[in-house]
C-alpha cells in the first residue's frame, strides 16, 4: 500500500510541475505577441507620422499669374 501511494504521490507531483511549466511558457508566449502586436503598432504609427508632416517653402512673390510645380520626393506639387 506504502508504494502505491508512493508512485500516485510522484504522478501527482509531475503533473502538477507538467501544469506549471506548460502555464508559464504560454504566459510567456502571450506577453511576446503583446510585444509584436506593440512593436508593429509604433512602427506603423511612426511611418503614418512623418507621411504627415508638411514640407515647408520659402515664400516667393508671385510675378504674375504664373503656375509653380515641384517635386518634393514623396509627389509632384502644383501651385496654381
């Protein structure tokens, strides 16, 4: 009797280690997809931010009605 509870003592106790380490690892995968989905948020924000940001020009006077066109790198601009 002494060894059978022995040997259901030992199962226990490795299923309880087995349910521990399987919980860590999948909190540890669950905080890493966390950190991607973060990571790939800023990025995308980072990369929406600077598409935002006005190119600024020198004001010329205007000599007459005359139409001013430019590249500034991200599309041609067309000053009526």
């Amino acid at each position: 009797m002494e060894n059978i509870r022995t040997v259901l003592m030992a199962i226990v106790g490795l299923a309880a280690v087995a349910f521990v380490t399987v919980f860590a690892a999948s909190i540890g995968l669950a905080l890493i997809a966390v950190l991607a989905v973060l990571t790939v948020a800023r990025m995308i924000a980072f990369k929406m931010s600077h598409a935002a940001v006005p190119v600024r020009t020198r004001e010329r006077r205007r000599r007459g009605d005359d139409m001013r066109v430019w590249d500034d790198g991200r599309g041609k601009i067309i000053d009526l």
